[in-house]
C-alpha cells in the first residue's frame, strides 16, 4: 500500500532533524493517513479509501463525497477514486 492520499494526492516529505547542537540526519514526514468509508448520495453505498486526515476535513466541508470528486482534478486522484467519479458522474447523468 502506498503512502499518498487517495484523494488528494498528498505523499511523504522529507526534510532534516535538527538536533541541538544543529547536527542534520535526513528524515521522511509522512502524511497522516486513514481508512475511512465515505457515503456517497447518488450511488447510495459507502466507497472505501485511504485518505489523510486534511482531505477528510475537506471532504465534510464542501459538503459530502460527491461534491468533492465533482470539483477535483483527475491528475490527484487514484485510480479507485477515479473510477468512483466516473460511477456518479454516470448515475447523476441517468437520473436527470
């Protein structure tokens, strides 16, 4: 399993620890990732995925899964939120 978020496409950083007396060893900051079962209204089931801690915030602020995966970029996106995307695009599509 990898360590990007499945919707945002966030991954590990690296960077130094820096001791006191300003000694630098490489380090890794990884993203703080969890699994999450989003509900999603026009498909009226849960998706499973692996997201960080930010996207979920960002999910519940614009209002739910689907209006995430509306405004989002294909490029982020995995391939599994990706083909969630393209399903309630084409649900939407048939119920109007």
């Amino acid at each position: 399993m990898s360590r990007r978020c499945e919707l945002t496409g966030k991954g590990p950083m690296s960077g130094n620890n820096v001791s006191h007396a300003n000694n630098k060893t490489k380090r890794r900051f990884l993203p703080n990732l969890n699994d999450v079962t989003l509900q999603s209204e026009t498909l009226g089931r849960g998706v499973k995925l692996r997201i960080s801690a930010a996207a979920l915030r960002t999910v519940d602020h614009r209002g739910g899964l689907d209006a995430f995966l509306a405004k989002a970029k294909d490029e982020e996106l995995s391939t599994n939120a990706l083909k969630v995307k393209k399903e309630i695009v084409k649900a939407q599509a048939a119920n109007a």
